[in-house]
C-alpha cells in the first residue's frame, strides 16, 4: 500500500508538489495570505513547491462580463487576452506575502512557464510542458508562482483552456515535475453528490481515476474533465481537498490503488444543458455523420446523442442531441447551411435542460441500478427525457427545474449519504460479495 499522506519529504529526495488554489482561496486579502502560508509551510517541510492560483472570487466571471458589455461576440483571441490577467493579479500578490515572509517567490504567466497549447482560444489544449524555467527556479530554492488556465499557442498567441482549465494546467506542472497535485478548494474533496445540494453528501476518501472521469464529465466541477484525463494518462496523484481546513480530502488514483468499489459512488448533475432537435432528416449512409462534422469542425462538444429511426427504409428520420448551453449560438450557426444541402425539415432548440448521473466503478454489468434510478425518478413525478450509459454510469437528461430534485431522490434512494446505514447489500440492488484483493 502507498503512503498516501503527505508527510515531510526526507532529507535528500526532492519531493514535488504542484498546490493549486480555486478562485475562492484567494478571494481577498486574507484568503490570499492564508494560501500563501500553506504553501511555505510545504515549501518548510522541505519539498519543491510550485504553486497554481486561479483569479480572485468571481474575477473571471467578471471578465466575461465585461467583455459581452462592450461586444455581442467577442473576438477569441482578445477575449483570451482579457482572461489570462485574473490569474496573473492573483500569482503577483500572493508572490508578494511570500516575499514578506521571509521566503522568495517568482510568479510566471503560462507562457513563461512553458505552457504550449494549440491555437483553440477559449478551450485550447496543453500540447508541451516545457518546464526547465520553473525546475530551475527550483532548483535555486525558489517557490514558483504559475498563473494557471493560460499558456501561449503554437502561433505564439496567449490562450485559456477553457471554464475550470487551473486545474489541468496544475495536473499538467505536476505531471512535467514528476509531483504530486493538491487541489485546494472551497469543498473538502470530492463528495458523493454536490454539497451545495445534499448537505448530508458524503466525502469519498477515494476515487478512481476511472469514476472521476465520469464525475467530471457529468458535471462534478470540483476538478476540470481534462485535468483527470491528462492525470490518469500521466500517472499523476491527485490530492483534492479543503483550503480552508487542514484534513485529508479525496484522493483520485488508479483502480488498483483504490480500496472502495461501491456499487454507486456519486450522483452528479449539470444545469447547463441544451438540446437541439432535428427532424426531417433524409434517412441515409452519411447524415449523421455529416451533421456531427459540422458541430465538430466548430468546436462545439456533443454529449448525448439519440437517433429515431424511421418505421420504413427511405422514410425521414429525428436526431436529438445535448451541448453546453454556452455551444448552443455557435450549434444553430454550423447547422444553418446543413438545412438546404441535406433538407432538413426543422432545427428545434431547448435551452432549459440538466443532467443527472449516477456513478460506480461498481454497477459493472449490474442492470438492477438503470431499473431503480427510472423508478425513482418515475416516483418523484421526473420525466426522463433522454438516457445514456457507459459501463460506470447512467445519465439521464431532464427539465433543469427538476436537477436538484432529482440528485435529492437519487442520493438518498441508494443511501449515498454521511449518515447512511451500510450494511451487506445497503443500495437495495443485488450486488454479489467483491472478493478481497
Ligand atoms: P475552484 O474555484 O476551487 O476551482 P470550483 O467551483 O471549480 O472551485 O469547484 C468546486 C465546487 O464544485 C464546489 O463548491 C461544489 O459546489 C462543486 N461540486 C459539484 N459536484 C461536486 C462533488 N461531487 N464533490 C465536490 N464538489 C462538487
Ligand atoms: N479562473 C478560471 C475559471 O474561473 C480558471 C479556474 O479557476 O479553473 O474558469
Ligand atoms: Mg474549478
């Protein structure tokens, strides 16, 4: 078994680890010397600390803002411009706490950290980590300061990784450095449903990096979808946990590392949802795949995807599929000149979806769970309107009025809470003994 405390390093080894603080770590003047003294009590403890602070309380959200109160569309790359400073205020700042404390920092913006990304302003992707900069502050005892969800593109361009991206650029440090990843939050780790929704969530001790793919993805925002992807590919541990306490928090790792295979671990849920409906569509080879194209080509990510096939070969079919709210302008824009070139009857928008998951490395091959979680939703008077599975999870798409209800029910349904009695078969749903490893 690992240790997985994070305890001193020893003497001569040279412990990594990347600390990355969200936006309400370093809200105010306080919070921002409260983060600074956690990172010099690691750097104290003898490892090699790089730290990754996202911009202050909602200082992205503002910016956004801003920018829509001056354009209806804002170009791309000069909205990247505008994002990359709240990051770059808060690495100064807390640069200057630690100073005063006695220690010397260096702050770097992503570029001159040595995040390389491709040229997708807004949602650009991490390419390279070229970090001899930082390893070298490092080296001369500095502690290092990266404006995170930044980095410069291949055509020299500063971009951002999209809505969340401190969190990939952390994972991304610690994977170039060989280190751990603390994620230090407003949450102490990642829980079995949203805090902000059941308040009896439990704290899982443990994930795999498997269910926190399917957490991410479905909406658990506590750590970016792409930071779990890049952690799992490069084998890097990630720590998430409070800022605010100092108790251990959740750890994501790989399957055999984690110890707990509950049947369900987390129901997780999204309010940002749209669906766009297609009717009409010419019922043959191609259709779809040119209509997937298109929404792929402008960058828009589809999620869940039901076709209707028609009762008879040459008849017309209905396509339905889900994107971020946020994709919707850009989805109705690369489907208009698809309407003629294939003769699409009608393009059908509904802004107002959530989803709602239930995820478990357990509920492998187990259909007992799909089953309960329609009932229960049936019960409390949901309706379902589209439905999607992988082995860990099933997700179903429904009004966003009903997303918290529906994470209530479910939650409490398969006894996900703190106070949940667990006994031998405690979800209701026959699961067979796991064996011990
Ligand atoms: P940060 O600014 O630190 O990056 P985020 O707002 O991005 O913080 O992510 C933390 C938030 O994620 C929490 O405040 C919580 O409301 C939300 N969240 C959603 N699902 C979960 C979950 N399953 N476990 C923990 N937090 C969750
Ligand atoms: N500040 C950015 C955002 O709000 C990046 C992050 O915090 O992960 O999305
Ligand atoms: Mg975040």
């Amino acid at each position: 078994m690992t240790d997985l405390s994070i305890a001193a390093a020893p003497e001569a080894a040279a412990y990594t680890v990347v600390m990355k603080f969200g936006g309400t770590s370093v809200a105010d003047a306080e919070r921002v010397r409260r983060a600074a003294e956690r990172i010099v009590a690691a750097k104290e403890a003898g490892s090699r600390v790089v730290a990754v602070l996202s911009a202050r309380g909602k200082t992205t959200d503002d910016l956004v803002a801003m920018a829509y109160e001056v354009s209806a569309r804002p170009d791309p790359r000069e909205m990247d411009m505008l994002l990359s400073t709240g990051e770059r205020i808060s690495c100064a700042l807390t640069a200057m706490v630690i100073n005063d404390l006695g220690h010397e920092a260096i702050s770097l913006t992503g570029s001159q950290a040595g995040i390389v990304t491709d040229t997708s302003h807004t949602k650009a992707r991490i390419l390279d980590v070229r970090a001899g900069r930082i390893d070298a502050a490092l080296s001369d005892g500095k502690i290092v300061l990266v404006a995170g969800f930044q980095g410069v593109s291949t055509a020299a361009d500063v971009t951002t990784l999209g809505r969340g991206g401190l969190d990939t650029t952390a994972v991304a440090l610690a994977a170039a450095l060989g280190g751990d990843c603390e994620i230090y939050t407003d949450v102490a780790g990642v829980f079995s449903a949203d805090p902000r929704i059941v308040p009896d969530a439990r704290k899982l001790t443990q994930a795999s990096f498997e269910e926190m793919l399917e957490m991410s993805a479905s909406g658990a925002r506590v750590l970016q979808l792409r930071s779990v992807e890049y952690a799992r590919n490069h084998g890097v541990r990630i720590h998430c946990r409070s800022s605010f306490e100092d108790r251990p928090g959740t750890w994501v790792l790989t399957e055999e590392e984690t110890m707990e295979r509950p049947l369900v671990t987390a129901v997780t849920h999204s309010t940002d949802e749209a669906r766009v409906t297609l009717t009409g569509l010419p019922d043959e080879p191609g259709v779809a795949g040119r209509v997937m194209t298109a929404l792929a080509e402008a960058n828009v990510n589809v999620d869940m995807i039901i076709q209707n096939e028609p009762e008879s070969m040459g008849r017309e079919a209905d396509m339905s599929f889900t994107v971020p709210r946020d994709d919707l302008t850009p989805a109705r824009e690369a489907l208009a000149p698809l309407r003629a070139e294939l003769g699409i009857a009608d393009v059908a928008t509904d802004a107002r979806m959530g989803k709602v998951s239930l995820v478990g490395a357990g509920m492998r091959s187990y259909p007992g769970v799909a089953a309960k979680t329609f009932s229960v939703l049936g019960d409390a008077g949901i309706n379902i309107e589209m439905i999607s599975t992988s082995p860990i999870k099933i997700s179903v798409v429904v009004r966003e009025d009903d997303v918290p209800k529906a994470v209530l029910e479910l939650h409490t349904a398969f006894g996900l809470g703190a106070d949940a009695v667990r006994p031998e078969d405690p979800r209701g749903v026959h699961r067979p003994t796991v064996p011990s490893r």
